[in-house]
C-alpha cells in the first residue's frame, strides 16, 4: 500500500484505517480535499456527473462543483442514505458514467435494497465513493456492522481496470473511501483518501500558512470542547421554561472558535498532507479502544432514553447518536442551552431542488469515548424533558 507523499515512514494509523484490498492510501488535511483530489481525478478521465444523496453537508458537493461536474441529488430514504429506486433510477437516466457518493450517516449500514444497486452501479460502468466518515471506527471492530461485500469482479464497461483482491474486512467494495477524521477522533485534522488500485489521484501539496494557521484553531477548539466536556453538569430542569436563557461563557468561546475554525477549513481548499501533529496522534491512538467506547456511550445513551417516544437510529454503533423525532428542533435546543452541542448540523441548502425532501426530525447528540455515566443520564434527561 503507497504511502503518503509526505516523505514520512511507516504509518501504522494509515494501515488500520485503509481497506485490505490493493491500492493507494493517503492522508490529507480535511475530507473536502479527498474529495477535491477525486474530483480533479474524474475531470481527467472525462466523468462530469457526480451523484449525492440530498441529505448531505455542502462541502460533498462543492469540491465537484468547483472542478466543473455537475451534481445529481437523489433522494434518501429513513435510513438518510439512498433511496434504492430513486438510486436505480437516477443512474438508469444517466447517458455516461457517474461517480456515486455513498455516505454511511451515522455508521448505518446499507440494507439489502441499497447493496444491490451499488453493485449494479459498478457493472454498469459507473464509480462508487464510501464515504465512511461516520463508519470509520465502527468499521475498526471486528464485529462490523456492514453488509455484505459488493463485487469485485473486473467489470469492462467500466471506464478504468478493476483489479481488486476479495476484501478481509466486511466491507462494501468501492472505487474510492473517504473519511474526515476530526469527526469522530480528537485530531486537529486528517482524511483518509483510498483509492483502489488502477486508480491514482494528484498526490498532494506542500501545506502553507492556512494550514498551519487552520491546525492552531482546531488545536485550540479541542482544548475548549474538553473543557466543555469535564465541566459538572448542569442540573436537568423539569421542564423547558426552567432552561438557563443562554449558554455559559465556556460554550460562547467554544462556538466562537468552531466557527473560526471552520472558516479555516472553507479557506484551505488546496490538498495537502495531514499536519504532522494529527498523524502522530493517530499512530498513538488505540483507535479500536475509541470505537469501543462510542459503541458503549450509544448503547448506555439508548438504555437511559428507555421508552421515549423516540427512535435511535444508530443504536449500538461507534458513532454519536442520532436521533429520529418529530422534537428534534426543541431536543437540539435544549441541549444547546446546557452547553451541549450537535456533532453534525446539516441546515438544508439553498441549492437543493424543492422536489426533494430535507429530514427535519433527526439531532446528533454529543455523546462519545469521553462521555461519564453521569452526563450520559443528564443528556438523556434533558432530551426526554424536551419531547
């Protein structure tokens, strides 16, 4: 397996992260720049037409916007992935080959519906992407939650070889795999970008001032989530009208500097390696330890919520919680107003076309590795008092 062009040694990170099947494995700054590496790749094999899910963050579809492709949205399902049909359909329409991002929200494994025209996409010539930045460390255990591998079979009429070795992992067999890593690891950056063999995107730049500017920010922005984390609870009110009007000081500081941080990362479009910090955090870290500890926080997280009206749509996997109700609104504000704030906040865009729905019944909860039994049952509280 190739390792990144950063010149440094062996990875031992980048090893387990990879898929076991042979190709080109890298480690980037961000998640937007694995995907602009992709995109720039598609450009010089003449694939214009890239194909999301329409329950995405925007930073999927911008970096094939910026490279000149154009971006089909496709309805998702109750999972939040693909609508199989719509899938089918989509790709039926398409009169050349497409590049099809697949994200695994919330660690979710496909069902049997979705696996299927995956593998037919492949067949049929087009491209698939995993994103697996939700399914990273679940993915780690051996025990995974994935389905069935798809085919790796060559397929002719694809635009490029397909040489690929049966995969040790139960993992879906793909033309690429991405994973923003700052989502679900404390690393003040990283992706993970694969590509299969056959297959060779621009190997990165030398990183500049942004990126050391961007790596100080989210440095800082760790440091205030930690403390955010370890402050003692504040005690659950009993009712909505009984929440503290704002937030403390600790958490304005904390979204004053996930805000900077994330103008950081829109500024620092350019591929470039992961910091030099954040790969040495990731050989340290006992990455399969971590995803054993979100397993438990999800599933101590569904026990305390018991019977609530409610639907945790992840429960048991290595990812924060997501959950499916109609309160989603009032639980994410409520949460907010203790200082507790959503991992993932996807606001619908402005591009998306009307003809397709946005869920607005679902919140990310902040629950994770680090999460004590006690805040566990005080998220669950204030969840359950919002319903």
């Amino acid at each position: 397996m190739e390792q990144p062009a950063s010149g440094q040694g062996h990875d031992e990170a980048l090893t387990r992260l990879a898929p076991t099947t042979p190709g080109r494995a890298i480690l980037l700054e961000s998640g937007r720049q694995a995907l602009t590496l992709i995109a720039r790749w598609c450009r010089t094999q003449h694939i214009e037409l890239a194909v999301l899910p329409s329950y995405h963050c925007d930073t999927m579809a911008l970096p094939f916007w910026l490279e000149g492709m154009r971006v089909h949205f496709v309805e998702v399902g109750a999972n939040l992935q693909f609508d199989p049909p719509a899938l089918g359909t989509a790709l039926d329409d398409a009169d050349e080959p497409a590049l099809v991002v697949w994200s695994r929200v919330g660690a979710i494994a496909p069902d049997t519906a979705l696996t299927t025209v995956l593998r037919r996409a492949r067949e049929g010539g087009h491209l698939v992407v995993d994103d697996v930045t939700h399914a990273v460390l679940d993915d780690l255990l051996p025990d995974s939650l994935s389905t069935s591998p798809l085919p790796t079979s060559p397929m002719p009429t694809s635009p490029m070889p397909t040489t690929e070795a049966p995969a040790i992992r139960p993992l879906p067999a793909c033309d690429f795999r991405v994973a923003s890593l700052r989502k679900l690891i404390a690393v003040t950056d990283g992706a993970l970008l694969w590509s299969r063999e056959g297959i060779t995107p621009d190997s990165p730049a030398t990183r500049s001032g942004v990126d050391g500017e961007l790596s100080a920010a989210r440095s800082t922005l760790l440091t205030r989530s930690a403390a955010l984390e370890a402050r003692t609870p504040v005690p659950v009110s009993a009712s909505m009208a009984d929440l503290p009007a704002a937030p403390p000081r600790l958490a304005d500081d904390y979204l004053a500097q996930l805000a900077r941080s994330e103008e950081l990362f829109d500024l620092a479009t350019m591929p470039v390696p992961i910091s030099h910090g954040a790969r040495s955090q990731l050989d340290i870290f006992d990455l399969p330890r971590q995803a054993r500890r979100r397993r438990r926080a999800n599933r101590a997280l569904t026990r305390e919520l018991g019977d609530a009206p409610l639907e945790v749509l992840n429960a048991g996997r290595a990812c924060f919680p997501l959950i499916g109700s109609a309160a989603a609104p009032a639980i994410e504000d409520a949460l907010a107003r203790h200082g507790i704030f959503s991992p993932q906040s996807w606001p619908r865009p402005a591009y998306l076309p009307d003809s397709l729905g946005w869920p607005t019944d679902v919140v990310s909860i902040d629950c994770g590795p680090t999460t004590s039994t006690e805040k566990v049952k005080q998220i669950a509280a204030i969840i359950t008092a919002a319903l």
